[in-house]
C-alpha cells in the first residue's frame, strides 16, 4: 500500500515526533521590501565603481533575473540608474548627483562637527578648526576656543591662503599630482613672514611631504610665533575638500610636540569622516 504523502513542517511540532519547531523566516511588515530589493541594486551598482551587468549583478545577489531587470528598469525610468546603449551595462544616474548636492546644501557642518573639534581643542589646549576650500583659498567654517589663557583663535568665515597655512596644504594634500601642479601655479605667493614659501615648487615639496607623515604643517609662515597642524578631514560621497587642524603659540606647539599633536588631530579627522558612514584610513 503506498505510503501517505508527509507534510511539511509549518512551525508546529514536527513530524518526526522529537518536538522540535522549525522556524519559520518572516517578513518584516513594517518595510516594503520590493524598495528594499531596489535600494539594494542601487548600492551594488554604486559600489562597483564602474558599469556592472546584469549578469554580474544577478549573480552577487542571488535573485532571479527578470526580478533584477525589472528593478533596474525602474531606476533607470527614474534617473537612479543609466544603461549604456552599445554594451548595456549599467551605471549610476545623474539624478543621484541632484540628491548629493541636496544633501551636502543641507549639511549643518558646524554644528556636526562641534563635539569632534571640542574634543581636538581640549585634548591639544590649542584652538580647533574645520576649513574647506573656497576658491584659490581656504575658509573657517567652524571652530572651537582653546582652553588656555593665551590661544591663538581664529574666527569663523576667516579666509587665508592656501601656500602659508596648515589648513590649506592639508586641502592640497587630497589633489591629485596634475591637480596640484595647477593648483600651486595660480597661487599668488605673497609672503607673509620670513619662513613663508614663496614658490610653486617649494609649496609642492612640502604638501608631497606632508602626504608622507599624513599631515601638514604651517611653521610660523602666516603669523609670526604661531604653528599650526592639520590633516585632510574626507566627507565620503563629497566633491568637497575640508581640512581639520589646530593653532597656538610657537612657545607651545613646539617641533618636539608636533608628532604627538598631528597624531590628535589626525583622531579627529578620522572621528569626522565616521559621522558621515566612513571609514578611517589605515
């Protein structure tokens, strides 16, 4: 006599009589997970860093084919996603330049950085600033106070060159080589003090050094008895360049603390990069 067909287990105690309960996967009810599949292709075409193809991208994820093609039909009908006519791969969309440029309008910087340049300041008792690039210079978007008596503080919306300030090396440091020469060939070398650099290629070997050590330094080449310390601050997904360092009095920014203070300054440019989901560097 054939046997009767055996039920499969549907979270109850299971056929085989031990009492044990297979558990059942449910779904999330409070996410709508054909967006959650779409997000999801969207971030593996964006980490792939060039044009992908539907091959590859069903294979990473597992998921049947037509679901995949469907999903990047409709960000390419929304402007998330482009196909190449000729090979029909797939890359990113201008419409997610339109949602980064909202996104970094929107950023309030000095307030998102506050905490990080708080801590720089008291862990150093120098003056913290985070600066970006404005133009052929540099500008003080935020800042916190020493806590010392005698500081060397600098106002927010304080515009300073590129070629005698920590700040603006730390910006020339993220250049690529060809950007930099250019870069360094428009400067207007006005020199401020006795240690300024005056020339393109004295300006380019110091960044090409400061990218060695990971930082750079202004070594009384604005403002007489001041040193400064700073290293690239890296918004991840930002066209942007910033800078984070810290400024104080010559008498105790000394050469012999300048290792030690670079190494917390570079803490918080890294403290920086992961309040925007990146990673530090190695």
């Amino acid at each position: 006599m054939p046997r009767p067909p055996r039920k499969l287990p549907t979270g109850g105690p299971s056929a085989g009589g031990g009492g044990r309960r297979v558990p059942r996967k449910k779904l999330d009810t409070k996410i709508i997970h054909s967006l959650d599949k779409g997000l999801e292709v969207l971030e593996l075409v964006a980490a792939n860093g060039e044009e992908v193809g539907l091959t590859s991208i069903t294979g990473t994820l597992k998921w049947d084919k037509s679901t995949v093609f469907r999903l990047l039909t409709t960000l390419i009908r929304r402007g998330y996603i482009d196909q190449d006519p000729e090979t029909k791969r797939y890359r990113l969309g201008f419409r997610v330049l339109h949602l980064e440029r909202q996104l970094f309008q929107s950023l309030d910087l000095p307030k998102l950085s506050r905490d990080v340049l708080t801590r720089l300041a008291n862990a150093t008792g120098e003056a913290a600033h985070l600066a970006t690039l404005h133009k052929d210079r540099v500008i003080i978007i935020a800042q916190r106070e020493s806590p010392e008596r005698m500081a060397v503080n600098a106002h927010v919306g304080l515009i300073e060159p590129l070629h005698s300030t920590a700040l603006g090396k730390a910006i020339l440091m993220q250049l690529s080589e060809e950007a930099l020469e250019r870069a360094v060939a428009g400067i207007e070398y006005t020199a401020y003090t006795a240690c300024t650099l005056t020339t393109p290629w004295a300006l380019t070997e110091n960044v090409r050094k400061a990218r060695s050590v990971g930082y750079a330094v202004d070594d009384e080449e604005l403002t007489p008895e001041v040193r400064c310390i700073a290293a690239p601050a890296v918004i991840p997904g930002s066209r942007r360049f910033y800078a984070i360092g810290i400024s104080g009095p010559s008498l105790r920014v000394v050469p012999a603390r300048v290792p030690m203070l670079a190494e917390q300054v570079r803490n918080a440019t890294e403290e920086f990069t992961r309040l925007f989901g990146g990673e530090a560097a190695e």
